[in-house]
C-alpha cells in the first residue's frame, strides 16, 4: 500500500484502487476486499486524506467530460445540450446519431 501511495509500485501499474495494492502486494484482491476491509478502508482514506480522486474517479470525469462535449456539438450550445426537453425529444444538430464511444 505505502509503494503505490508513493508512486513506487512494484508488481501493480500504480493505480490508486484496491485492486493495484493487491497486485503490488501479489495477494488475491479478495484478501483485501473480504478478509481484511481494514486495510481497504485504511487504504480509500489515506488516498483521500491525499485529495486525489481515485482512478475509477478519474475514467468516470473524463467521460461525463467527453459526453458533455458531445451533448454541446451535438444540439450546437451548452444551454440546448443541458435542456432535458431538447434531449427527449432529440432536437438538435443535423443529426439523430448518439455520438461514438
């Protein structure tokens, strides 16, 4: 826990998740999920002593990021793209398609 928390992972790709520390640790996930919550615990709360957002934190901006940016090219502003009625009832760009990815 403390070499991922340092940066300095050994046996995991250093992702701030309980998943890497078991990997670093080169113990099976369940290890720490079931038999020792303690240490997971310990572990969410010194990354959040840390203000940093975790990983799964971090995919799940980047893509609320990407389909905002979608919404506003797709309906051609930032006020259409947040309007719930314009969303429903699919007024918008050109197009009907829902962006890629």
């Amino acid at each position: 826990m403390d070499r991922i928390l340092a940066g300095n992972p050994q046996h995991s790709d250093g992702a701030l998740t309980i998943v890497a520390v078991a990997q670093d640790a080169q113990v099976p996930r369940n290890a720490l999920t079931q038999r020792h919550p303690d240490l997971k615990n310990d572990f969410y709360a010194r990354v959040k002593e840390r203000g940093q957002p975790t990983d799964s934190g971090r995919r799940l901006r980047k893509k609320i990021t990407k389909t905002v940016s979608c919404m506003v090219s797709w309906s051609g502003s930032p006020a259409r793209a947040s309007s719930p009625a314009n969303v429903s009832a699919g007024a918008g760009g050109s197009s009907n398609a829902p962006c890629p990815g």
